[in-house]
C-alpha cells in the first residue's frame, strides 16, 4: 500500500473564523475511531484541503471536520479505500 493525495473540501453555513482539523475515521455503531490525523489548523474560510492519505487497510471509513472547540464536526459518506 502507498500513500496517496486527496482533496477535503467543505461548506461552512454560519460564521466561520474557527479552525478545523481533519481525519480518517472508522464508525462503528456510534463511536468513531480516528485512524490518521490528515490535517491540522485548517481555517474553515479556506473550503478545502489537500491532504496526503497514509497507507491504510483496505476498507470503508469516513472522513471526519472537527474544530477545536467541536461546534463544526461534519463527517463525510463512505470513502472505500481499496488495494493498489
């Protein structure tokens, strides 16, 4: 498996001027686990990021927005990620 480079963006309705960070998260049931940290420090005016996605197993996960102060968490569809 390799790394590879993703594009994140989002949509912030309401004021923005808060920073989030980004990750790679599995859910299982109502719990989310973080698998990779993508990003930090990202301010929500920017609407999106390039991320590098580390080698992961194979399978289905999420990726999750979250500020600091957690008033933005905003978690994506499914992100498949496959062998290569």
């Amino acid at each position: 498996m390799r790394e590879s480079g993703q594009t994140v963006g989002w949509y912030v309705v309401g004021p923005a001027g808060d920073v989030v960070d980004i990750e790679l998260v599995t859910i299982r049931g109502t719990r989310a686990e973080t698998v990779a940290v993508l990003a930090t420090e990202v301010a929500t005016e920017v609407t999106h990021h390039r991320v590098a996605v580390p080698a992961v197993a194979p399978g289905r996960y999420h990726v999750l927005v979250t500020s600091a102060r957690g008033v933005l968490d905003a978690y994506s569809g499914t992100v498949v990620v496959t062998a290569v």
